[in-house]
C-alpha cells in the first residue's frame, strides 16, 4: 500500500516536472524564435 502510494506520488511529481520543464522550454524556444526573425526581419528591411 505504501509503495503504491509513494509510487503514485513519485509520478505526479515526475508528470507535473515535466510539464513545467516542456511549457519553459517551448515558452523560450518560441521568443528565442520570434525575436531572431523580428531581428532578421528588420535588419533586411533597414
């Protein structure tokens, strides 16, 4: 009962760890991502 309990826990904490790692992840990706062609953008049309 215990290992089950405490397995269950170990995979919320895994799960919600890996949520927040992903959306941080993708979050940085996508304004690294907007501002090197915000960038490229303006430096091609200046």
């Amino acid at each position: 009962m215990g290992f089950m309990v405490l397995w269950f826990y170990g995979f919320m904490v895994l799960w919600f760890y890996g949520f927040m790692v992903l959306w941080f992840y993708g979050f940085m990706v996508l304004w690294f991502y907007g501002f090197m062609v915000l960038w490229f953008y303006g430096f091609h049309v200046a």
